[in-house]
C-alpha cells in the first residue's frame, strides 16, 4: 500500500463511519477503485477504526467523563443508567460477535461484494428518507428503545448498511429528542469497536512481516482521525437539524452506481 492510498482510505473510513453513509461500504467501494486489497491487511484496519474511536472520545470527552463520574458514585443515577442503557443496546451486537462472526466475515469474501453494498446502501437511503417524516416526541431514549437501536446496529455489519445511519434513523423514528439520538449513537459504539479490535489484535500474529509500512499506517491514522473528528462533529449539527434527507439521496445513487457496475 502507498501512502497516498493510505490517504484517501483513511478519510474515507474517518468521514464514513460517522456519516450515515456506510464505512463498510464505501471501502468495499474504494477497494474496487483503488485495485488494492489494503483494507483487508488486519493492522491497517484496526489502525484506522482506532483513530476513529480516538475522534468520538475527543468530540465527546466532557460528556465521557461525566458519565465516568456517575458511574464510579457507585449510585442508581442519571449516569449511571446511561451506561447501563448503552450496556443495553450492545446485547445484539454481542450475540451476533460471539456466535455468528464467522458468517459476517464470509459476507465479507462474497464474489460479488458491490452488488451487495449497493443493494444495502438503497436500504439506508430507504431508511434515512423515512426520517424525513419522523415526528420528534422530545423523548428521551429508554431502555427499550436501547435494545431496538442496539439490533438496527446489530443490521449495519452488513456492508452498506450505515451504523450511524441505521441507529440515528431508528432513535428518531421511535420518537427520541434528536441531539440524544446523535449522542447516543456515538457513544454506544465505542465499546463494540474497541472490543473488536482488541480480539482481532490478539489473534494477529504480528511476528509474520506486513505488508503495509509504518508510514502508511501513520498517515492512515491521522487522515481517519481528522476526517472523523469534522465529520463526528458535523454530524450532530446535521442531525439537529434535521438534514438526513440528503444522505438518503446521496445513498440511493451511490448504490444505484455500484448495482449497475456489479452487474
């Protein structure tokens, strides 16, 4: 892998994995433009998943330690059953991690991955455009609504199907306050990934040589942690907003494109 390739996939999982645009998907894509089988080298992908995990607890830092305060009160409070609401929604992710994992990854080795991905990203578009006409009770998310934006998560290992379109999309359809759905959908996530990364780390053997330098690696790292950290924080603002639509659209003709040139 060349630097620059390592550039534009690591904006391209900074800025994807927090727009409600499908990470999975769009370096499936970038693969097949590309002609590089980078995303599939293990140390590059937790290296660029950890930047943007990095990025999420910069933007969310106040909020992170505030919630690390509640819990270590050792009382039944505010924050405490945040965290056990965000424990809530991570039991479908969980289960499908634990005993499913090996048929995700065979998803993931399909001969025909972009027919997928662009049949999955017109099921987020779908998705997102429902939003459009969501009515917001100014709720805030409840255990329930917890475990059902934890199985829309649980959907989103599919390559196409966005996680931060698919669990902000659900929140809001469910009636929740939109800037609690946005940060909601941030902070759930942080465990799973780190989670994941950590098993894969301990299953790599680093001791065989790599393929991708340190300074791929390195400048990989940076692009996905800058390009997350603008698109982390531009993502609340468009979700206050109420500004999804226009992902729906940008979603169904991305998967339009990579239909057509699948088949």
């Amino acid at each position: 892998m060349t630097w620059i390739e390592a550039l534009i996939l690591g904006i391209i999982q900074g800025l994807t994995e927090f727009l409600p645009v499908s990470s999975s998907g769009h370096l499936e894509i970038g693969k097949q433009l590309l002609g590089v089988e980078a995303t599939d080298n293990l140390t590059f992908t937790v290296i660029v998943h950890g930047a943007t995990v990095l990025s999420t607890i910069v933007v969310f830092r106040k909020e992170i330690l505030q919630l690390l305060m509640g819990l270590f009160s050792f009382k039944w409070n505010e924050d405490t059953q945040y965290i056990a609401k965000i424990a809530v929604s991570m039991i479908p992710i969980g289960i499908v991690g634990v005993f499913f994992k090996d048929y995700v990854e065979e998803i993931f080795n399909s001969g025909n991955i972009l027919l997928l991905v662009g049949c999955m990203l017109l099921i987020t578009a779908t998705l997102l455009a429902f939003t459009f006409y969501a009515k917001s009770k100014q709720k805030e998310i409840s255990f329930k609504d917890a475990f059902i934006i934890g199985i829309a998560q649980t959907v989103a290992v599919l390559p196409g199907i966005s996680r931060s379109g698919s669990t902000i999309a659900t929140g809001l359809l469910l009636g929740n306050k939109r800037e609690s759905v946005a940060k909601f959908s941030f902070l759930m996530v942080l465990v799973p990934i780190l989670g994941e990364n950590v098993l894969s780390i301990l299953k790599t053997d680093f001791s065989a040589e790599s393929s991708i330098g340190a300074l791929p690696l390195l400048i990989g790292f940076i692009a996905a942690f800058t390009a997350g950290l603008l698109a982390c924080t531009a993502m609340i603002n468009l979700v206050k907003k109420g500004k999804l639509i226009y992902f729906a659209i940008y979603c169904a003709i991305v998967g339009a494109i990579a239909i057509t040139f699948a088949l």
